[in-house]
C-alpha cells in the first residue's frame, strides 16, 4: 500500500515537472510573437503558472501529510480504521489535484494548438505582403523603363515630328503602357 502510495505520488511529482517544462516553453514561444498575441498568451500562460503552483502546494502538502500518516501508522497499529479513512480522504485530495493538472495539461495542450494556428497566420500573411512587394517592384522597374527610352519627350507631349510611321507606332504604344500603369497607382 505505501510503495503504491509512493509509486503515485512519484508519477504525479514527474507530471507537474512534465507541465512545468511545458509553460516554460510555451513562454518562450509566447514572448517571440507580436506584442498583440504575446499579451494574451502571456495572461493565459501566468494562470497556468498559478495553477501549477498551487497544484505543487497541494502535492508538496500531501506527500509532508503522508509521510507523517506512515509514521503515525508505524506508532499506532490499533489506529488501522482510522488510517484507512485518512488514506482515502488523501486519496480523494490526491485524485482532485491530478484532474486539476490534468485540466492545466488540456488547457496547455490547447494553447500550443493556438500560438501554431497563429504562426502559421503569420507565415502565411507575410508570404503575401512579399508577392504583393514584388509585384510593386516589377511595376515600378516597368515605369522607369519607360520613362527611360531615348524619346520619352515625344512620349508625353505626343509630338512625333520629323519620325517614320513604325517609330511613331512604338512611342505611341509605349506611352499608352505608361497611362496604363500610372493607372495602376
């Protein structure tokens, strides 16, 4: 009965150093997002601190209470009705406390899930702001290029003196590319 005491109280001791490595992460995560999401998760991750904190309050307390109980049991063999009662009172305080970590783990599990959604949120909008960059960029170079051909002159004021028919045609098209993109902004 007691190494199985001990066994549980063991597994539940692993699991809250488990949860608190895992905050500890999910804060590191948390401080690397904007500042908008940060703070939100930043609030969720301090509730989750407080409640693995009382969690080990809780454990710390029980194991003190149960090595206490099989000292006290060691003492006092007639007492064994009254160990039984306080041992499943214990048992009932232990059960709440790994619903409760149980509980923070699903919560933990939830928030990981959210700052992932988000990253990939982020990934994804910055990967359009580039293409959206790009094609700026492409469209202005096409402007300059216009602006830059040896007649630009005759482009804007529309005088095509002293120029053969196919000269004529080129600037003519190239001047309508050019409304078209100063259309574009």
């Amino acid at each position: 009965m007691r190494k199985q005491k001990r066994q549980k109280f063991s597994e539940i001791k692993a699991g809250l150093d488990d949860a608190e490595s895992l905050i500890r992460k999910m804060d590191l995560e948390a401080r690397s997002l904007q500042p908008n999401v940060k703070a939100v998760l930043l609030a969720k991750l301090r509730e989750y601190k407080s409640d693995l904190n009382n969690l080990k309050s809780e454990h710390k307390r029980l194991a003190s209470t149960n090595s206490n109980q099989a000292a006290r049991d060691d003492l006092l063999e007639s007492g064994m009705a009254d160990a039984m009662s306080v041992s499943a009172n214990q048992r009932g305080r232990l059960m709440m406390s790994t619903e409760r970590l149980n509980e923070s783990s699903d919560r933990i599990k939830e928030s990981r899930r959210t700052m992932r959604e988000t990253e990939e949120l982020g990934v994804s909008i910055l990967q359009d702001l580039h293409q959206q960059r790009q094609s700026l960029l492409h469209a202005n170079d096409m402007v300059f290029l216009l602006l830059k051909v040896p007649y630009r002159h005759h482009l804007l004021t529309g005088k095509f003196e002293g120029k053969d028919e196919k000269e004529i045609n080129e600037e003519r098209r190239k001047k309508e590319q050019v409304k078209e993109i100063k259309m574009l902004f």
